[in-house]
C-alpha cells in the first residue's frame, strides 16, 4: 500500500467526534482534535456511554460520574469545551433506530462539516475490536445520512425545529490508514495529557502503556508513513 498523502483539513472548521466510550478519542484522536482546536475550529465530543461498566471492581453507579469527570478534564486538556455523554448502556450498545436518532439529533444541532468516528471492523489495529466500539461507528455512518434526510426522523423536524444537515466528511481513525493528519509538538503534548486524565481508569486496567511512550510512539510510526514527525493516520470518506 502507499504511504498516506497528509490531509488538507484547512477546510474543516466545526467538529463533531463521536465514540462510544470516555478515552475513545484519547488514543490519538485527542491529538487531532487539539489541532484543530489551535487552528481556531469549534470541536465537540459526543460519547454515547460514560463508560460506566468499565471498572471490574468497582459498582457502575460510583464509575459513570467518575469517568465523565476524568473525560471532562481529558477535554480540557486539549481545549474543547462542548461534551456530551449520552445515558445509554455501556458494554450493551445496540444497533437500531434509537441511537441513530440520538446521533442524528446532535449532528443537527452542531451542523459540522467534518464528523470523527472509530473503527467499525470486527478487527482493530489492536486486535479484536471491542462491540461498543463497532456500534457507535456503524451507527455514526448511518446518523450522517439520517441528519441529512428530511423523512427519517421527521419529529426532530417537526416536534424539535432541527432541520436537516449534511455533513461534508467523515473521518475514522485506529483503521488502516488512506491520508494522514500532520501533528505538532504541541499537538502531541496535549494527547498525551488528555490521556493520563484517565487516571482512575487506566490504574484499573493495570498493565497499560505509559500514554506518553504510547501516543508518542503511535503517531511517529503513522508519521514515518507519511514523510512527517507525527501524523494520525485516518480513513477519509466524502459525504457530500
């Protein structure tokens, strides 16, 4: 395969990130969404769980706010100031109509040009993808289309005045990669440290990688593809 070409994102100017998860978009989202940010865009974060079956030992009711605050803090880290964590079930997600609409509905109210999602695949740069992984991603494509028809969801139209809204791009990112998105020093930085905000979080899972070594090493390798220090590599789909 070819090395990825480096995206021209100067284009891009209202984000919004969707994934399943708090720490979703931290393993080198984060870092793009930091850019962004510098640049000037608006970028939103909408989890569809606050990840509150994510601790083994520790009951969902005392995780959920825990996580959501380790989120914020990850949010702030790289300067975005609009999350959203939606109540759905973690570990249960399931494809349908009520979480397309759920997402529709945001894509409505934020009018992005450009939407980021994660890998859908049964298969992750990692291995075996996670469930809630797969369903926030496929039910992100689908919402995309659904914010853009006037005659799916028509109450969101009719009962809630958010008209339709098509979105120019999609972006997905831990899948194998067709461009690249170039990060600074700084940008890198700023992942890193939205990373360690999950502090309770990644203790719990005992043996993980420093985030500093991790992020770093991550967006050097997708970097080297590209002809740049650090890159996130991504997949590009148009929408429009």
């Amino acid at each position: 395969m070819a090395d990825p070409p480096i995206f021209d994102d100067s284009q891009v100017q209202n984000v919004l990130c969707v994934v399943a998860h708090p720490d979703d978009m931290e393993y080198g989202g984060s870092a793009a969404a930091a850019r962004w940010v510098e640049r000037g865009a608006s970028v939103s974060y909408l989890l569809l769980t606050a990840g509150d079956a994510g601790i083994r030992d520790q009951d969902p009711s005392d995780v959920g706010p825990l996580r959501a605050q380790e989120q914020r803090d990850a949010c702030a880290a790289v300067g975005v100031e609009n999350l959203t964590i939606l109540d759905l079930p973690d570990g249960m997600l399931e494809s349908g109509l009520d979480i397309r609409k759920r997402i529709a509905r945001e894509i409505r109210k934020i009018k992005p040009d450009t939407v980021v999602t994660i890998n859908w695949d049964v298969m992750a740069a990692w291995g075996l993808n996670q469930a809630d992984h797969r369903v926030a991603g496929l039910a992100t494509l689908d919402a995309i289309r659904d914010a853009d028809n006037p005659w799916v969801f028509r109450e969101l139209m009719d009962e809630e005045n958010l008209e339709p809204w098509g979105v120019t791009r999609l972006i997905v990112s831990g899948v194998e990669p067709d461009y690249a998105i170039e990060l600074s020093e700084a940008n890198i930085n700023a992942a890193v440290e939205s990373l360690r905000c999950h502090k309770q979080y990644l203790s719990a899972l005992g043996s993980h990688p420093d985030p500093q070594e991790m992020i770093t090493g991550m967006t050097s390798e997708a970097g080297q593809s590209a002809g740049v220090d650090h890159a996130l590599g991504i997949k590009l789909y148009k929408m429009r």
